[in-house]
C-alpha cells in the first residue's frame, strides 16, 4: 500500500510539471526514469479521469472468455463427474477432450471452480517436504521402457463379508503405468504367487526386472536375501531389487495404486472371494483403459504399454558348469552331498545345480549360475560361509 501512495503521488508531480511547467517528454523522462510511452500514459489516464487515474489500478482482465461455462458444457462436466467421483479437474478435463477432440474443451481452472461451487471437491493440504529424509534409493536402472522394470507387491489383507481372509497381490510395469496383475489371493505362499506370475509372464513377456520388498515370499532370511520365488525369477534371466527394510516409500507407484485400490474396489469388501475378483477384474480393466494418468501425460496405461515377446518356457534353466568346477545338485531341503556328507545351503536353490570352483587346498567357491554365494571348507569347524546381502548403513548427520 505504502508504495502505490508513492508511485501515485510521484504521478501526480510529473504530471504538473508537464501541464504547468510545460516541461518537454524527454527532459521528464530522464529525471524521473520513465519512458516517453508511460508518460503520454498516465497524461491520457489523468485527462480521462483526473487524479484518481494516476492510481495503480488491478491488471486482472475485466472479463475472461473462459469463466464462463455454457450450459451445456456444465451438465457434460457434472455428468462426467458422478461417473468419476474421484476425479479431479485435471482427469475430467482430459476426458472430455478425448471426447470432443473437435471442439474447444472448457479449461481446467474453470472446471475447478465448476465442481468447487457445486460442493463436489475439497482443497488437500499439502504436506511439506521440506525436512523429508535423504532416500538413496537401490540401484536399478531407469523404467524408460516397456517391461524393462515391474513393481510387485501385496496390499494389505482384509476380510471378505463371509469371513474369508484375502491378500490381493498386485504386479505394475513401471513405464507405462499398466497393472498387470490385481489377484485376490487366501496366502501368500510361493505356489500361489508363482501361479500368478507364470500366468502374467505367459500373457506380456518377462520383465528384466523386478522391484520387491523384504517380506515373504520375495524375500528370504539367509542366502543373499533369496527365496524361492526371487531364486525362480533369477533362473529366468529377471534382475531382483530389494527395497530397504521399513522403507515402503521405496516402492511409491504401488503405494499410491494401492490407496485408490482400496477406495474404489475394497470398501465395502464383497459377499465371498468369486465375487471380489470379479469386482477386480472390473477395477482392473478399467484403470488399464478408462483413467487417464498425470505421470502420462493423461493418457490411459493401456495406450503406453507394448507387450514383450512370449516366453517359450517357464521352468528353470538347468545349469551346467564348466570344468575344474564340480556340479552338485540342491535337494528339496537345501542340502547338497559333497564328499559323502550333507551340507546346507539354502532352501531357495532347491532343485538347482549349483558350482563348486577350486580356490585353495579343501576350499571351495560355491556358484549358482555366475553368481558366488558362498564358500565350503569342509575341514573347519563352520562348513559354509555364506555371502548375504550388505545392509546399507545410515550416515550421520553430523558435521
């Protein structure tokens, strides 16, 4: 306020001198730092409408074509939002246009204020990030492709109308956004995930890679972290990230999927478990074909995505090794024979061969496939060392 009391007051001064003084356009532009064209200005404002012309005035636009809705395009919008009541100005917007790309869609601010006037949303409260933790998130590479990264996860269980406890597991790809997966499952043990993915990598290809939390059954307690889902991912050529422990955050795009999940196809749960993957499946082809998404510009999953080439097996490679290592093959309870005698390795690698290479005198490297995984001495007093995974460890904050 205290500098438009100025600038109005200094107005006022060149104008005078202008009229009273007769003092030239360009003697009055250098001493007081304006332009000739600001000066003819305020001299046609003040002529207009005497002093209070030299006021600042408001550069809002006296009338903006697009605040004003048409009737028929407020009914499109309202209509399109009870279909979509979770959608925001943003989805509605690119709805519409898609269908009438022949017109000219209102805009989205006076959509927003369409539905804010209706009653029909809410402002969000924005959290600050300011202070928010330094994520160093696991090394994978980039999703800039179809099937290059794939997200698996399971959302919180709950129970159905009839008792029966469900476990939904959901499997994203990560570029284009298409949920590949949204199956209610009564556990999560390896075979009923298995069964799933075999059924997804048949239908879009396999992914080079996976991105997985540390609970069961992705991950397990010994051996590098493995267990016998991750271990059959591996023997198909699938990279596995691990995200950190208790870092969910980590895994943000099936965190976020999961929210709407529940909202819109969890709550109220269904009668029995027929019914609720049925109400899946529903869910599922809609937010793959009918909803558009911000991180694509808008434009559904299923307009994105590109199917890889169909596997022609889905068993597990017999591995072979190539000579001075020694084959040895991993029984259903871990345990490998060597020497006579039986040794633990991991529960994971059942039903593979795994590598012994010569190191030193009664030492041996143990492989599965190329990757080392630990080491045999059968003389000492702990056969088997195994490698594990390193945990990453938080760096102090202080100077």
């Amino acid at each position: 306020m205290a500098e438009d009391c100025e600038r109005t007051l200094l107005r006022r001064e060149l104008i005078r001198e202008f009229l009273d003084e007769e003092r030239s356009v360009s003697e009055l532009s250098r001493r007081y730092g304006v332009s000739r064209n600001a000066l003819h200005k305020w001299k046609k404002r003040y002529e207009q409408e005497g002093l209070k012309g030299l006021e600042s005035k408001s550069r809002r636009p006296h009338r903006s074509p697009k605040a004003v809705i048409s009737r028929e395009w407020k009914e499109e919008v309202l209509a399109l939002k009870r279909r979509r009541r979770r959608w925001g100005a943003k989805k509605l917007v690119a709805e519409l246009k898609r269908l009438h790309a022949d017109k000219q869609v209102v805009s989205q601010r006076t959509v927003g204020r369409l539905l804010r006037g209706a009653g029909l949303t809410h402002d969000r409260r924005r959290r600050s990030r300011k202070n928010g933790p330094l994520v160093e998130l696991p090394k994978r590479p980039v999703a800039s492709a179809s099937n290059v990264i794939w997200a698996i996860d399971f959302k919180g269980d709950f129970f159905l109308q009839d008792g029966t406890r469900v476990y939904p597991l959901t499997m994203e790809d990560l570029y284009s956004r298409l949920l590949l997966e949204l199956r209610a499952l009564e556990s999560t043990n390896f075979a009923a995930v298995k069964a799933s993915c075999r059924r997804v990598f048949s239908a879009y290809g396999i992914p080079q890679g996976i991105v997985v939390d540390n609970g069961i059954p992705f991950a397990g307690e010994g051996l590098l972290g493995l267990s016998r889902l991750s271990s059959w991912w591996m023997s198909l050529g699938i990279k596995v990230y691990f995200i950190e422990p208790g870092k969910p955050y980590q895994n943000g795009h099936l965190e976020r999927l999961h929210g709407t999940l529940k909202i819109e196809a969890i709550q109220p749960p269904s009668p029995n478990l027929k019914a609720q993957q049925r109400r899946f499946d529903r869910w599922r082809e809609y937010y793959n074909q009918q909803r558009p998404h911000e991180a694509l510009a808008q434009r559904y999953p299923s307009e994105v995505y590109v199917p890889g080439s169909k596997p022609t097996s889905l068993e597990p490679l017999v591995l072979h090794y190539p000579s001075p290592m020694l084959e040895r093959y991993v029984k259903s309870g871990g345990e490998f024979n060597f020497g006579g005698r039986l040794y633990f390795l991991s529960e994971a690698l059942s039903g593979y061969n795994i590598g012994l290479k010569p190191v030193a005198s009664g030492k041996f490297e143990i492989f599965w496939d190329q990757l080392l995984i630990g080491l045999l001495e059968p003389a000492a007093a702990e056969p088997i060392r195994l490698a594990r995974r390193k945990k990453k460890t938080r760096r102090s904050s202080k100077n």
